[in-house]
C-alpha cells in the first residue's frame, strides 16, 4: 500500500519541485483570471484586434481592399464601422445616467435579492482545502486498487489525480444544487403571493405573458403585483415550478460515495483481518522444538487458549474502532458537502441580472461615484476605439482605390473616429425613432378613419329607420277647386317606420317571400328589404337579433 499522508505528498512536491510550482502557479493563475474575467477578456480583445496578419484590424484592411474602398451615405467604410462596432458594446454598457445607481437597487429589491452578495474572498481557499481534505480521503480509500503493475509515482500521480476528479465532482454537484434551492425558495415566495391575492386580482395563470425585465426598465412594472415582480427577473419553466433535478443528483452522489467509501475500507479491513489470522494460525501450528521446561500438556492447552482468546479481542476490538473510523470519515465527508451545500445556498443571485446590479451598488456608495467611474471607462475605451481605428486607417491609405469616393474616405479619415461614430449612431438611433413613431401614428389614424366610417354609417342606417316615414300629398292648386285626396301608400299606416333591430327576422326571407308579406305588415317591398339588408349587417357585428327581436 502506497504512503499518502501530507509529509509523503510534502516530500513529493520537494522531489517535483519544478512540476509542483507550475501546478501552484496555474491555479493562482485560474484563480485571477476568474476574479477578473471581464477585464481579461477585453484585454485579450484588444491584444487580438491588434495582432499582425490575423488579427480583426489585418481582416478588416483585406476587406477593405476587397471592397475597392466603397463608402456607405455616410462616407464611413464597412470595416471601420464593424471595428468601432466591436467597442461599442463595452462602451455602451458603462454609458449609463445617475439613476442606473436607483434602478440597480430597485431591480434587487424586487427580484427579493438585496442583501445577498457574490461569494466572498474567503470561500474559494475555504473550498478549496475542503477539496484537498476529500481527495487525500479518496486516495486513502481507491489507492490499494488503482493498477498495481505501474510504478510506484505512477500510480501516486494517478491516485491523486483520480481522487481530485471525484472530489471536483462532488464540488461542483453540491454549488449547483444550493443555487438551485435558493432558486426554488424565489419561485415558492411567488407562488405564495399569487395564492394569497383574492381571485378577482390575481392572473388566472401565474406566469402568464411575463416579459423578462433588464435592469434598464426595472421601473416599468411599479405598479405589478409582487410575485410578477420576481418572475420577471428569473427564469421559470412554462408551469412555474420548482426544480429539484440537481438536487437529487446532489444526493444521490453523495450517499453513493460515502456508502462506497464505508464499503471499500471494510473491505480492506477485512483482508487485512484474514491475512493477520492465517499468519496467526500458522505460527501456532508450526512445531516447536522440545525442551525440559516445557508445561505440561494440559497446561499448554490452557495457554493456548489464553493467547487465540487474546489475539481474537484484539482483532475484534480493532475491528471495530475501525468501522467506526471509517463511519466517522463518510460523516466527514458528507459533512463537507453540505457546507459547500451551504455556501452555494448563501451567496449567489437567481436574477438574470442580478449580479451585475450588485456589483454596480457594491463597487459605489453613491450614483455620483458611479457616474465618475463610468466616465473614466468611456474616456479608456474611446482610446482604444480610436488607436485600432487609427491602424485601420493607416493600413488601408496606400491602397489603390477603385473609386473616387473611396479616395476621398481616405483624405477625410482624421475626421472619422470614435466619437463620430456615437454621434452617428444617436442620429440613426433618433431617425429610427421618429420612423417609428411616424407609422404607429399612421396606423393609429388609419384606425381612427375606419372607426368613424363604420360609426358614419351605421349612425345613417339608424337614422334612416328613426325618422317618421310621412306619406306624400298631392299638390293642391290655389285657385282650382280642392282635389280629392289620393289615395295613401300602405307606408303611412305606421307615422315612424320600425326598428331593424326590433323587427320580425327577415335574414332568411327571399325577394318573392318579401313580396307577399308586403300586406301582412303594411310596409313597401323596398322597405323590407333594407329592413332585411341591415338585419344581416347587424347580425354580424352581434347586436342583432336583440332583445326586441322575435326569432
């Protein structure tokens, strides 16, 4: 069995000084960079947009080049603007107004996060001796069983590499699940919300047609119920519920290992108990040369059992110490998950953006600060935009253009920098606006006419039923003796003509049915008509038959 006790792995790094400080120094080195990954990725932008033959200024000269130095409207070529593009994110994430500061805190209050924090400076060592605590566990345990035929570094390298694995692995289990239950917690509070609001308030559906919302329109929903609050700044499944998928593989591995770890030691112990009773019993039944001072037979045999009752409460009180050792190290084991279980419930966000608006009111006390530092970035990456232009420029002004106004681009390069391109950029932004806002408007007059001229009409269709029908008279001469009356059409039986809406219905009624029902009703055949034509517009619009109309 190998030795793998600290001053064993101490005596190993002394004897790899050379291996032991690179592996040292690539995780310091891990450790930085992931602290401070968004400025090591702008740095390595930069370092590549700069890089000779391949790198995004080179590209964008051959495009250039390729593009015989064609301009747009605005005399700015396509690859300065896809260079500037490359910047312009970064820029406009730190181009923000002092209320950014009220709506990075607001969007925690809402999400029910303020007050947490990202893991603190003291959890990643924490977690990381936590580790090396489980892997020097494990190679106590799947060292013996690892391939014996290698050599004797071989198989201490393999151990360890082995063991770290499966404590990684136990790790990033336990993290992912504590995010998952402070996930679930956000979606009970939810629910429970949505519970206790009386049912003529609540949504009919929790969850139903919630836009995610940024940190940017974090006030846009002040006045939304509290629960649609939080599910607008997480993310749920198409029901809202919880998740425990991450948990139970949580739990299933770490019942899994701390049994296997128990299992493997015992039965270690086992063969080791074995191999000390064969050795047990062949020493005693080995012969032993004859002497005078031997005992007696009977005597003998009473020390005989003397010395197998010793050996067997030895053997078994060693047997049990160490299964409550190894009951003891799968404790510890599971012990050490569930702090990291811990750790991960503490700190950490479930917002979409949650982390960024604790970093913004964590790094300043007040928006003034903020907007200071803001102010400082843009001027920094205004520079860099500016410098890579510059290259670009200047590697695309000895080529010979095709076109006069490629030319010309080049004679009027000092004046295309970073600066004119946010200029640019507000100028197209605001004519899209106005674009914008040009056709909502047009749609919403071309609305308005429809409705008028479907109100229009349906008023002079009423109006024309509403008015009282007067019969016509014959005109009377002054000096010529009074004529007799004519006699009067059947329509001025009835002063006012009656209501298509509360009429008789007359949908299904042909020219001919109409015909012989003239004297039934005492109406004009064109007066049934209209009645029947304006019966079937009303009925598409759901005000006919009414109340007053007989079926």
């Amino acid at each position: 069995m190998q030795d793998f006790s600290p001053s064993a792995m101490l005596a190993l790094m002394l004897a790899n000084r050379a291996a032991a400080a690179s592996l040292i120094t690539l995780f310091v080195a891990i450790v930085i960079v992931a602290l401070n990954w968004d400025k090591v990725c702008y740095f390595v932008r930069r370092a590549w947009h700069a890089t000779p033959l391949v790198g995004t200024v080179a590209r964008l000269a051959r495009q250039v080049r390729r593009d015989h130095g064609q301009v747009d409207a605005n005399g700015w070529r396509s690859g300065e603007i896809s260079l500037c593009e490359e910047y312009y994110t970064r820029y406009e994430s730190v181009d923000k107004d002092p209320s950014y500061f009220a709506k990075c805190e607001d969007y925690l209050s809402k999400v029910c996060e303020k007050g947490r924090r990202t893991n603190p400076v003291w959890v990643v060592p924490l977690m990381g001796a936590l580790l090396v605590l489980e892997a020097v566990g494990f190679a106590y345990v799947i060292g013996p069983f690892v391939n014996r035929e290698i050599s004797a570094n071989n198989l201490q390298y393999l151990t360890w590499s082995v063991s770290a694995f499966l404590a990684l692995i136990s790790g990033f289990f336990a993290h992912i699940a504590g995010h998952q239950f402070h996930h679930n917690s956000l979606i009970k509070k939810a629910r429970h919300w949505w519970r206790g609001t009386p049912n003529n308030e609540r949504d009919s559906q929790i969850g139903k047609d919630i836009a995610q919302i940024s940190i940017d329109a974090s006030r846009s929903d002040d006045n939304a119920t509290g629960y649609n609050k939080i599910l607008a700044r997480i993310k749920t499944n198409e029901t809202v519920t919880t998740r425990h998928n991450w948990i139970a593989i949580f739990a299933g591995t770490i019942v899994i290992v701390a049994i296997a770890a128990f299992w493997v030691r015992t039965e270690q112990l086992n063969a080791l108990e074995t191999e000390l009773v064969a050795g047990y019993q062949i020493n005693e039944s080995a012969p032993a040369a004859s002497s005078p001072f031997d005992l007696p037979a009977a005597s003998a045999q009473v020390e005989k059992q003397s010395q197998d009752k010793s050996f067997g409460d030895k053997l078994g009180a060693e047997h049990t110490a160490s299964l409550v050792t190894f009951a003891v190290l799968s404790v510890v084991y599971v012990a050490i998950q569930f702090i990291a279980l811990w750790l991960s419930m503490v700190y950490g966000f479930a917002g979409l953006a949650s982390k960024d608006a604790y970093e913004m009111t964590s790094k300043f006390k007040t928006a003034a600060e903020m907007v200071r530092w803001m102010e400082r970035q843009r001027l920094a990456i205004r520079g860099h935009a500016d410098h890579k232009l510059r290259m670009l420029q200047h590697k695309v002004s000895g080529y010979d253009m095709a076109s006069n106004s490629g030319e010309q681009s080049s004679s009027t390069a000092h004046t295309r920098d970073f600066d004119a391109f946010l200029k640019m950029r507000v100028a197209q932004a605001d004519a899209k606006r106005q674009a914008d806002k040009h056709d909502e408007d047009q749609k919403a007059l071309e609305a308005h006419r429809a409705a008028l001229e479907f109100q229009r009409k349906k008023a002079s269709i009423e109006a024309e039923y509403q008015a009282p029908a007067v019969a016509a008279q014959p005109r009377v001469e002054t000096p010529a003796p009074a004529a007799a009356p004519s006699v009067a059409a059947p329509v001025a039986q009835n002063l006012a003509g009656p209501k298509p809406g509360e009429f008789d219905d007359l949908r299904e009624l042909s020219d001919e049915d109409l015909d012989l029902v003239t004297d039934e009703y005492g109406l004009t055949l064109e007066q049934l008509k209209r009645i029947r034509n304006t019966q079937v517009v009303l009925a598409k619009t759901g005000k006919f038959p009414g109340k007053g109309a007989i079926a």
